[in-house]
C-alpha cells in the first residue's frame, strides 16, 4: 500500500519497488534522460514533478495524481483511479518472416498502439520492454497471417526458453517461428505451423538470436 500523506518521492520508489519496474525505463516513458526518475527521487530533482509527468505516472500505477504531488490529498482517490491507464507501444516499421525470409533490419518505430496498462500487467509484460511487429509470409498459418500485428515481449529473449512462438534471428534472417524443446538437452527445433513451409530441428542456441516472445496477436477481419 501507498500514501498515507507521505512524501510523493517515498510513494513513488515504492511503486516502482511493487511494480518491480525500474527509474530508467519510467524516465523514458516521460519522454525525459533515462536518469530523471532517479534524480528526482534521490536528489529531489525537480522539486515537484512535471504536471503532465505526474499525470502519465498516476495513470501508469493506477494511483491518484495527489499521491504523487498533485492538488489536494483530501479528494477522493477513487476518481483519480476510475481514469484509465493507457500507454503507447511502438509499433516498428519491420515485418517478422513467416515466409521465404527477409534481411529486414530497419526498426524505426512508425506508429503506436494504445494498450490498457492494466491489462499488459495481467499479460505479464512492461510496457517498455514491448512492441508491435508486422508478420509477413503464411509459414505460421493458421496461428498467424500475413499482416497479423504481434506484440513481442523483449524481457523473454530466450534465457528462460519454454515452448511457444517467438520472433528470433537465423542467419541474420528476422522471422516469427515456433520453437519447440525437444529431449535432448542444449538444442531446440524451430518449427513452421503450415505443414507446407521447412522445420529446423535440433538448432544449437548459439545460432539463434532470440528477439522476444509473441505474447499477443491481432488481425483485421474482411
């Protein structure tokens, strides 16, 4: 729990202390250097926070704005937490290959979509550590389309490796695969869901860059 009056730079570390999330990655989210949030904590750098920084951080924790240095402490909390908590993720101009392949390695970002915050945490991800990349090709049809949007969860790439479909590099070639743990200990297959596209099986790691996992897909109908 958090507030109780107290000062808003104790709240907020203990936010980040609960949320297990970090001061670089929060600073980012501002749009602000990575060192912002820690300065501000531990420095009292600025003094009080930003208005709008307030804002996206009480929307992010799904807290009220006057725990963090806002208005009154006497308004009701319970208005500030109805807002709804909405983050950005990058969506990345490349396209993972479901298909022959692509040496596609431009990874600006060309848009973003808006995600409820609490829902990302119910998927088990952060915020800073996803983003939305185009499937191009059917090697992973029906599973995935072509031009199916998937979100990729950075955070798992690849040392807590589990069965499941990942977006990976091999021989320097971007594609969404599936990657399946076979009995052999120290290798892994790399596996096509449309029977008409080639497997990879038993890959050693070491040739394989694991980009992150997909975690979500969504698609257009018609």
């Amino acid at each position: 729990m958090v507030g109780n009056g107290q000062d808003p730079r104790v709240v907020l570390e203990r936010l980040i202390a609960e949320r297990g999330e970090n001061y670089a990655d929060l600073s980012r989210l501002l749009k602000r250097n990575p060192a912002y949030i820690q300065q501000f904590i531990k420095r009292g750098t600025p003094r009080k926070l930003d208005e709008e920084d307030r804002r996206v951080l009480a929307r992010y924790f799904g807290v009220a704005e006057q725990l963090l240095g806002g208005g009154s402490v006497a308004e009701p909390i319970r208005r500030s937490r109805a807002l709804p908590a909405v983050v950005t993720i990058p969506r990345l101009s490349l396209g993972a290959s479901a298909g022959p392949g692509t040496l596609d390695e431009d990874e600006r970002a060309t848009g973003a979509m808006a995600f409820d915050a609490n829902w990302l945490r119910h998927l088990g991800v952060r915020p800073q550590r996803v983003s939305i990349i185009r499937v191009d090709g059917e090697s992973m049809a029906p599973t995935l389309n072509d031009g199916d949007e998937i979100m990729v969860d950075h955070d798992d790439d690849g040392a807590r490796m589990r069965d499941g479909v990942y977006v990976l590099r091999l021989d320097g070639v971007l594609m969404v695969k599936r990657i399946a743990l076979g009995p052999r200990r120290g290798v892994f297959s790399i596996l096509s869901d449309n029977a008409h596209y080639p497997d990879w099986i038993d890959i050693d790691p070491a040739l394989v860059a694991i980009v992150g996992r997909v975690v979500w897909t969504g698609r257009r109908l018609g």
